[in-house]
C-alpha cells in the first residue's frame, strides 16, 4: 500500500465573485493563512452536507440500484 496517494484532478475555472465575497475570500484567506483555490475548493465539499434539501434533490438524481444510468443534462450536473 502506497504512503502518498495521487493527487486529486485539478480543472481550471473562471469564477467572478461579486466584490463583497471577493473581498471576504481574501480576508479569510489571510486569516487562515491559505490560498484562495484552498478555500474555494474547501467550502463547496463542506455546504452541501449542511443543506438538508440540497441531500434530499441529489438523492432523488442519482439511480436507483439495478437501473441504468443515463447522462445527464448540463443543468442536472453538479
């Protein structure tokens, strides 16, 4: 068993954030002493696991056991 795993794929994106959120990016980045692709790439994995209607719309996308699995639309990814 490997000690270091490989690392996670990385894709490039160009988001614009409004000034008040781009402003709170770099505040809390100084804060915690990080960058801000750490923080965007922390905060999206933690807010869906504490938005119970958010949970219960993904459950209700994914297949259910033994059924085929269709693509989805580009409004259904996530």
């Amino acid at each position: 068993m490997a000690f270091i795993t490989a690392p996670p794929v990385s894709v490039e994106r160009c988001l614009q954030p409004e000034k008040p959120v781009s402003d709170l990016l770099d505040q809390y980045c100084r804060f915690v002493g990080c960058t801000a692709d750490y923080v965007a790439n922390f905060a999206p994995g933690k807010m869906p696991a504490r938005n119970a209607e958010y949970r219960k719309w993904k459950a209700s996308q994914e297949p259910t056991k033994g059924q085929a699995t269709g693509s989805l639309s580009a409004a259904g990814k996530v």
